[in-house]
C-alpha cells in the first residue's frame, strides 16, 4: 500500500495551468481572499451579519490553505466554492436567529449521538441506529447545505453532482473507506461548516487552521450546532446524529443539551491512525499537487490524540449518558450492540427492528464496498510505537487485550 499522490488527468493539469496563469496576472483575486469572501456572501445574502467568530475564523482558515496546502488550482476554485456555502449558510443561520430566537434550545427530544475514533465503526452504528421507526437522521444532501437558499431547492440534486464529481477525481476508491451517498445519513459534523470549525474542511491540509482548532473551545460551534438541529427537526422523532470528533467535546454538548444520550467507540489506535491518515491523504490528493506527509502525519496524530485525551478525562455531570462500545464488539454483531443501546438507554426494540437492522448489515457489512488495505509503515509510524503513544488509552479501554 503506498500513501495517495495527486495524479490528475491532462485535460485537468491544463485548465490549472490557464487558471494559475490567470491567477498570476492578477485575475480572480476574491478567491480565497477572506475580506472578498465576505462581501459576496453578504450580497448574495442581503445582510452582513456574520455572528461571532466568523470572520477570524475565516481569515485563519485561508490564511492555512494558502501558507500549508500545495493547491492545485481546480482545489482553490473547489474550496473557495465549499467556503462560500459556508458563509452564506451562516448568514442564512442569523437571519433566522432575528426571525425566531427560540431556535437557541435543546432538541424537542434527547438525541442520540455516535462519536469515538474515526475509523472505529461509528458509520455503520450511527447507520443502524437510524433504522429506529422514532429515528430522525440527517441525510448528506441536507447536511451539505442545511439551510436552503431562495428559490428552487436543488440540493438533493447538487449533492449527486458534487458526489460524483469527487469520485472522478480521487486516487483511490472512497467507497471502501467511507461509502457516502446522498440519501444515506451522514455525520452532523456538516453543521459546523457555517462556524468554519469541521473536521469535514480538512479537505486540503490546512495545519496551522487545524492546529488552532485543537485549541479553541468551539463554544460557538456547538451553539450553531445546536440551533440549526432546531431547524432540522422532525415532530415525534428523535435525532440520530454522528460525528467521531464529539468525543472532544462531551462537557459542552451536555452543557447545551443536558439530555443527549452519548455512544463512544473505541479501537486500537494502531489501526485507527494509519486507517485516518489513508482517508484525509485521499481527500487531500483531489485538493494539491503534492503532500506533505510527514507534516500531516503528525497533525492528524495529534488530532486523535486530542480524542484519546479527552476519552480519558473524567466525564463529570456527562456521568451515566456514555455509554463505551468497542470496536471489535461492533465487527462481531452489530446489531447486538444496537440492542443493548437501546436497552442501556430505555429505547424502544423490536423484532421488525432487529430484522431491518439484520438486511442492512447484510447488504452494507465490512468489506462490502471494497477492501480497505493501510499500513502503519507507510506512514512512518510502527505499530510498536502507536500502542506505547496510546498505552494509557488502550490499556483504560481494553483494547490490549486480544
């Protein structure tokens, strides 16, 4: 297995090669430029009221892209377009805080949210767990714009689009990684776009960004977050919401919604962290004509230590609303694990469930969509040396026992 390179097609190389050119002599120059940035999203949108935060985080985040990533022209044109739904869904955000203040609240019913280490099977639960008859998920067409602008509502269509798009373009095969369609649920991690704070920006190796917001609080964050869950909610149903990098974070979504019932998943970092290095280096390659592996190696580690840190602290008032899966369980039966959630946190099962659960699992198991292969090795990091980084975590976890 090797680490994914940028390898465009001709076709692709010569539109970057007029684009740069263009670029150079002055053309385009809103792009990936946060005070232009601004003022379209502010025309486009008729208001200039960002709310908190934004603009610094703007002004850090392409401030990164364009100091850490290598970007190949097409991948500034992609990020500049992602940045700007960003902005308006955020101005879209405010103007229905002035309309309704009352969308600053808890979920109308506790929801339930999958987090732990990515690459740890918080997909396939997260999934299952959605088959619930109470269950609301968030699609991926919705979650990429969560807000709709004025007009015909395309989304469900531009999403397609946009799938498609990056398929065309990756190195290697996503789908065996992380199959995403538009119609699947997909991580609510999405709904912080608008606070320019998602791991789903990590599209282009963006460190001294991702460095930042290891460090910041994501207060403002997770308010936004929890605002547009009022707007997306859905009478008598209770979200099902997933995101691995929650797990960061439990006191303060206890804080904002005291209710909310926790899963964490958990897995042997050794495996987990070349499996994300694999993934984000995939994304990456659409995004740069070279990476810096090294660099990106030890930022991404850093980010799942920051998981492994926080898994380890005290839980607190979260205290009897977390319940702990491990990975392995989840590989052996699923289906098991969702029933003793919904035991553990007194929610409805039954046999209808346990059989829509048993097809889904049968029809999307491990290894359906394509083998997954990493190696510790290709990244510069032994498995050795990953088990004594994460001993204390492994070892609180059970994960050094076979």
């Amino acid at each position: 297995m090797t680490v994914p390179t940028p390898r465009f097609p001709w076709w692709l190389r010569s539109i970057d090669a007029i684009g740069d050119a263009g670029r150079r002599c002055g053309l385009m120059r809103g792009m990936l430029d946060a005070p232009a940035m601004l003022a379209a999203a502010a025309a486009a949108e008729g208001h200039e009221q960002f709310g908190e935060g934004t603009r610094a985080m703007l002004e850090v985040l392409v401030g990164s892209l364009k100091q850490d990533a290598r970007l190949a022209f097409h991948g500034r044109v992609h990020l500049h377009a992602m940045l700007m739904t960003s902005l308006r869904v955020r101005l879209r955000l405010e103007a229905a805080r002035q309309r309704d203040p009352s969308i600053d609240r808890p979920p109308t019913r506790p929801p339930l949210i999958v987090c732990g280490l990515p690459r740890s099977g918080t997909t396939l639960l997260h999934r299952l767990l959605a088959l619930a008859d109470d269950a609301r998920p968030l699609l991926l067409w919705e979650l990429m714009e969560p807000i709709a602008g004025p007009g015909p509502d395309l989304r469900r269509e531009q999403a397609d689009q946009k799938l498609h798009r990056l398929q065309a373009f990756l190195p290697v095969s996503l789908d065996a990684q992380h199959y995403i369609r538009g119609d699947l649920p997909d991580e609510d991690g999405h709904l912080f776009k608008p606070s320019l704070v998602s791991s789903l920006q990590y599209q282009a190796p963006a460190l001294s960004w991702l460095d930042r917001m290891l460090r910041d609080d994501l207060e403002i964050g997770y308010r936004n977050w929890r605002a547009l869950l009022a707007l997306l909610e859905a009478p008598g149903r209770r979200f099902v919401l997933k995101d691995p990098f929650h797990a960061r974070r439990i006191g303060l979504i206890s804080s904002l919604v005291p209710e909310a019932m926790i899963v964490r998943t958990h897995r042997d970092p050794a495996q987990v962290v070349p499996s994300f290095h694999k993934l984000t280096m995939t994304m990456h390659a659409v995004t740069c004509t070279a990476l810096d592996v090294p660099a990106i190696v030890a930022a991404n580690t850093r980010w799942i230590e920051s998981i492994t840190d926080a898994c380890l602290a005290p839980l607190g008032g979260s205290q009897g609303r977390v319940i702990d899966v491990d990975y392995r369980a989840i590989v052996r039966d699923p289906v098991a694990v969702a029933r003793a959630i919904h035991a553990q946190f007194g929610l409805a099962w039954s046999d209808d469930l346990e059989a829509r659960m048993r097809r889904f699992v049968a029809d999307n198991g491990q290894r359906k969509h394509g083998d997954n292969r990493y190696d510790p090795d290709a990244f510069g990091q032994p498995a050795a040396a990953l088990r004594e980084r994460f001993a204390d975590y492994r070892r609180t976890f059970g994960l050094d026992v076979g």
